[in-house]
C-alpha cells in the first residue's frame, strides 16, 4: 500500500503553511487589502535581505540620504508582517466564535501551526554542511545558531499566546475580545521596555570591561530558552515582537466585528489618523507615564519613553493598513499575482532563507557569493533579480507543487 497520504502531508506543510482570508464557506467579501499588506511586508523583506547581505558596509552611513530612507522603510518590515499575522489569524479564529473553544478548528489548526512554525525556525538554522566539515575533521559540531530565536519561532509564539488569551476570553465570557489582546500586548511592552533597560545597562558594563559576558536571562537556563527572551543569539526575542502579533490580533478582531463598516472611508481614515496620532504624540505620553512611575520609584531613566519606537512602528503600520484599506475601496487591484504573493509568504521566507542563508544545508549565497561587499547598483540588482524569481515561483506553485508530488512519489513504498 502506497504511503501517499504521508507524502500529501508533508507537501502540504511545505507548500500551503500560509493560510489565507477568504477561505471561509460564507459569501462575504474577500479583504484585499490584507493580502496586499502580507504582499508588500514579504517583498519588503526580500529586498531588505538580500540588498542587505550584498550592499559594502561603506555606504552603510545616515551620509547616504537615499541609505537612510532604505533603513526606514525596512524598519517597518518586521512590524508590518507580524501585525498582519496577528489580523489575518484572529480574523479567521473568530469566523464563528460561539463556537466552543475546544470545537473550534481554527483553533486546533492554529496549536499546529504553531508547532509547525517552531519547527521549520529551528530546521531553517540547521547547517548540515559546516556540522559535515567538522564531523570530518574531527572537532566539535557547535550548535550555538541552532538555539536562535527568529522569526518563525516568534511569530510561533506569537500565535500560541493569540490562542492563550482568545481560551482566556471564551472562558471569562466578558467584555470584547480585542480589549484582550490589547492588553496583553501593553503587558509585553512594559516586560519589554524593562528588558532593554536592563540589556542596556550589561551591554555597557561589558563594554567597560566590567564583565566579560552579559548576564543572560533567565540566568543560568539553556541557550534554547535565554534567546526566547535574552541571549546570545536573541534576534527576534518573543518578549517584543510577538507584541506586534498580539496587535494584530486586537485588528482582527475589530475588523471582524465592524467588518460591514470596514471598506467605509471612515474606517480607513481611522486607521490613518490614529497611526499619525501615535506616531506623533506616543513619547510625550510615556514621558509622563515615566514620570509618574519614577515618582513612586518603580522605574528609572525613562525605560518607556527610550522604547517608544515599539509603538512608532505600530502606528506606521496602522497608517499603512488604512491607506491599503482605502486603495481596496477605490481601486480594483486587478493583478493576481501580487495578491498571491501575500498568499504564499511562507514557503518564500523558507526558500529565501535557504538560497540566501543557506538553512538547513550551510550552503548559501551569503557568505560563499557576496558578504556585504558591493557597491549599491550591483546590490540593488541583485535584490531586483531574486524578487523576479521569487514573483515567477509563486506564479507557478501550483505545478510546482505537483512536481515536488511527483518527485516524492519516487520514493513511495508498499506495505509488507
């Protein structure tokens, strides 16, 4: 008997991770403008990488006017992807929320989606042929990336404690499910701006030669678990950017239940002028909180106001989603590719960070091709010419998928 339905799983893991909006049985219409925002955050990503890893440190200056608006707009990459991640999430757990919490599917797709997520993080930081090269000549396999906090696993956390508060909300049965989510992300803000705080101040005494090694938290824990939160390899720590997750969420659950409202002018303006708001005003308002905490002596130094580029960032997306909300209702977005490209940001992100980074095998075009050691022309083609075969695989993923079925198949078995 063929093992095919094992094959058609594992396909299906690596192809069809990326759930998409407008996959629900009702006839209600599809969001557009979130496929869009997933579209724009997953190219954003792509140029930043791979412009990144190739572009000479040298022209790496605020000097650069035109390096400066490339760092801003890449800044807003990460938030942007993990917000839309939150809303796409929450918009589909909340499709039929006077469901049980135990009988809803989303909910159990979305434990396995977490699992799912937290493996391929940790798979992608394999490097087979570097722990090859050091099982030849002997000396130790070191393991240290392995144990990386990214940003799958983050975005994997991320969605269990978007599960975590929506059981939370079913079992107290009180109040809107976005006021959860809300917070519960200013929760982990302010275990995040106390986090910076105290990196900051081990940074510096390292820096001064008063340690060697920062104290890494929890103190005395496994690398696995202090770059969760800090250590050494902590480059998308939960503490912080499974907040932007729990953002998201806290959208989706307001688009879900203003959805009838949520193509209207005003509620594009919403999104615009709020984000601005932020933006604007958000360091006056933690200066003040500061204030009032210092004054009662639980913080020092001003550890909301330093880390108010959080909610800068938050608002930046907001503006972002009410412009694309706007765009979805004046304008007919006409070409599929583009909305397919925010359909399929996971088997990108997997096969950026193989081609690029080489995941799993140790092989990739960064260091082996290029290291950060060409000038801006050559760099931005490059990130223009892997865009274009990202865009070409999405476009054909379909008999991609049928090949990769095929070439599975190869190996099937009979059952003795």
């Amino acid at each position: 008997m063929r093992n095919s339905r094992g094959i058609r799983i594992f396909a299906k893991i690596t192809f069809k991770m990326s759930e998409t909006i407008g996959s629900e049985s009702d006839k209600k219409p599809r969001l557009k403008f979130i496929d869009m925002a997933r579209s724009i955050a997953i190219l954003l990503m792509l140029e930043g990488h791979f412009t990144g890893s190739a572009l000479s440190n040298e022209y790496k200056s605020s000097e650069y006017f035109l390096y400066t608006v490339w760092e801003t707009i890449h800044g807003i990459t990460a938030p942007l992807f993990f917000t839309v991640t939150g809303l796409i999430f929450v918009y589909l757990l909340t499709a039929n929320n006077e469901i049980n919490f135990r009988k809803n599917i989303r909910v159990r797709k979305g434990f396995k989606r977490v699992i799912e997520l937290i493996f391929w993080g940790y798979l992608l930081q394999l490097k087979l042929w570097s722990m090859f090269k050091a099982y030849m000549a002997g000396s130790e396999i070191r393991l240290e990336r392995f144990f990386s906090f990214h940003v799958l696993q983050s975005i994997g956390v991320g969605i269990f404690l978007l599960l975590l508060v929506y059981g939370l909300y079913k079992w107290i049965n009180k109040g809107a499910l976005y006021w959860y989510y809300l917070a519960t992300a200013l929760l982990l803000y302010f275990c995040n701006a106390y986090l910076q705080n105290y990196v900051l101040i081990e940074e510096a005494m390292v820096a001064a030669r008063i340690k060697s090694n920062p104290d890494y938290l929890p103190i005395g824990a496994h690398p696995i678990i202090q770059n969760m939160i800090y250590g050494p390899h902590s480059s998308f720590g939960f503490v912080k950017f499974s907040g932007y997750v729990l953002l998201g969420g806290m959208l989706g659950s307001m688009i879900r239940i203003y959805e009838k409202n949520t193509l209207k002018l005003w509620f594009g303006l919403s999104f615009i002028l709020i984000g601005i708001f932020i933006n604007i005003s958000i360091q006056t308002i933690f200066h003040s909180i500061d204030h009032l905490t210092n004054y009662i002596g639980l913080t020092e130094n001003g550890v909301l106001r330093l880390n108010s580029t959080y909610f800068v960032r938050f608002g930046q997306v907001l503006a972002v989603l009410g412009i694309l909300i706007l765009i979805d209702k004046y304008m007919t977005i006409k070409s599929k590719l583009f909305l397919k490209i925010g359909q399929n940001t996971l088997p990108i992100y997997i096969l950026h960070s193989i081609i690029l980074y080489g995941g799993i095998l140790g092989i990739g075009l960064n260091p082996i091709v290029f290291n950060k050691n060409l000038p801006p022309m050559l760099a931005i083609s490059i990130s223009i010419f892997f865009i274009f075969v990202f865009v070409l695989m999405v476009k054909h993923i379909e008999p991609l998928e049928r090949f990769y079925l095929k070439f599975l198949n190869l190996f099937k078995f009979k059952k003795v």
